[in-house]
C-alpha cells in the first residue's frame, strides 16, 4: 500500500478530496495524535492544537476518502508532541485513549512514531508494547506498525531496535516496522543529492535483516523518506531516487508500505529554496509529482 503522511499541523493544508481527483491515490496517514491535558484528563489530540479526535475537524475528509474505496491510518507521535504512553502511565487508560480512536475512526491500522527522546523512554514503550497486545486480541484484524529512525549506515537506531526487541519479547507481533529514510546528516560529498534513493534502499534492507535477526516472522518494511529536500539541506530525495524506491518495492514482497513526508510538500511552489519546509519541498517538481510515482505501488 501508499499511504503518504498528511501533517496535520502544516500550514500547507491538503484536502484528501484535491489529490483523490487530480491522482487517484486513496490512502493517507495522517499524523500526528498526541496527547493534551483537558479538565485534568489526558485527551488525544491533533498535533498544532488542532482539536480533540472526536472534535470533527478532520471527519468530512477522512469520509471522502472512504466512500471513495480508500482508507486512512492514524499516526501517534511524531518528533514532538506529548506522545500518548509517555504521558498516561496508567495502563487501562492508556489502552482506553488508543481503543477510543480505533472505534471513532474505524481503523484496521495503526501507526506509532516513536523517534527522538520518545524513543529512549523504555517503560513508555514497555507500556505501549502491553498495550498494543491486549488491542491485538481485541481487534484481531488491527494492523500495529512502528515507524522507527533509521540510517543506511546502521540500519535500525539503537533505541529503535530496543522498543522492538522488547515487543517481540512480550509477545507482540509488529505488522509493520516502517523506516524514516531521511536526515541521515552523514552524507559525504554529493552524495546527498544523488544516491538518496540507494540510501533508502539500503536502510529497509538493513532494518529487515535487524528484524528478521530478532526473531520476528510476516514482520513487512515500510519506506518513508522524506521528499525534496530534507531538514539537512545536503540532503535531496529527488522524482528519479522516488522511482528507484518503487521499482525496488514493486520487486522485493517483504515492502509492504510506500510512504513519505508529506503530501503537504508534494508541489513545487518553492522550487529552489535553500532550506526545508513543511509547505513545499523545495525542489522542481510538478503538484503531486511523488504521489504519482509512489502511487503505483
């Protein structure tokens, strides 16, 4: 599946219906849910204050996409925000905040991107890993996927591969480990503007051996760079590293999710910037230029 990131707190905002009509691509993640103090209670909410998840504010879009043959996942996380397990320490309402949105939504996936200081926090994740458990044998068709940092160089980061061995520990089974191929800030030379495709495909392939090492079976890749240009500005994932990616993907059956950051950078309005941003990805490209490369796969 293609399922590109919707950030929701971006200024660029995108409307699922604009790149279902001028693309045909029909899956979206949108990200990122975290948690917020209301009257003393810890409510998910929309990243950018956005508004509770049964607030409405993104109904009416996710419903398009739905009643147009798609489907949506929701991310939790992301680099900052106050991520959910990190915050409700107490189980039961931990698993409450996440089954709260799995009914609201009708989900059949999950995403958790725990990265940053999120990702050293071990009796977070240890919960979080509980919690997924008892959401699995709830909702047995729920599909649970880490997005996880990752480089080239290394594969899966330290605190990355920790928050997975101690799933695979507990007993839970990850359905997907979808790697951030982006902002490996080690590239040398040129190299970040030619061979970021390469990069991303070396990454998947370290990670799912790292995976396979740790026992998991049916466990599949994601590969999630990030386009245009990333936060270190060396670094470009450019139109041609996206079809190396897909060709990749459409040949190896252990990739089971294209995605990337985000739809909202998927245009061209700031072709030649010097810096990222979270509105355009800063490169030549024509509207929706990624979203119909990736959506073949």
């Amino acid at each position: 599946v293609f399922a590109p990131y919707v950030q929701v707190s971006a200024g660029n905002k995108v409307a699922s219906k604009d790149v279902i009509n001028k693309t045909g691509s029909k899956y979206f993640t949108y990200g990122f849910l975290n948690a917020k103090k209301v009257n003393g209670e810890e409510i998910p909410y929309w990243d950018g204050d956005k508004g509770a998840y049964n607030s409405g504010v993104f109904d009416s879009d996710m419903e398009y996409i739905k009643k147009n043959g798609g489907n949506i996942i929701v991310s939790f996380g992301g680099y900052k925000g106050r991520e959910l397990a990190t915050v409700i320490k107490d189980e039961n309402q931990l698993y409450k905040a996440y089954e709260s949105i799995i009914k609201y939504f009708k989900l059949t996936w999950i995403d958790l991107d725990i990265e940053g200081e999120f990702a050293e926090n071990q009796s977070a994740n240890s919960r979080r890993n509980r919690v997924m458990i008892k959401l699995k044998e709830n909702y047995p068709n729920l599909i649970v996927a880490y997005t996880l940092s990752a480089s080239y160089s290394d594969g899966l980061s330290s605190s990355s591969k920790s928050i997975l061995k101690d799933a695979y520990k507990q007993g839970l089974q990850v359905d997907m480990v979808n790697i951030m191929a982006m902002d490996y800030y080690d590239t040398k030379g040129d190299e970040g503007k030619t061979k970021m495709g390469k990069f991303a495909i070396q990454t998947a392939e370290k990670a799912y051996n790292q995976i396979k090492e740790m026992g998991f079976k049916n466990t599949k890749i994601g590969i999630t760079p990030m386009i245009g240009m990333n936060d270190d500005p060396k670094e470009i994932f450019s139109l041609s590293n996206a079809r190396e990616v897909l060709e990749y993907a459409q040949n190896h059956d252990w990739i089971g999710l294209l995605s990337f950051w985000s739809i909202n950078r998927d245009n061209g309005n700031g072709k030649n910037k010097s810096e990222s941003s979270n509105d355009y990805s800063s490169i030549k490209q024509e509207l929706f230029e990624f979203t119909n490369i990736f959506k073949k796969f």
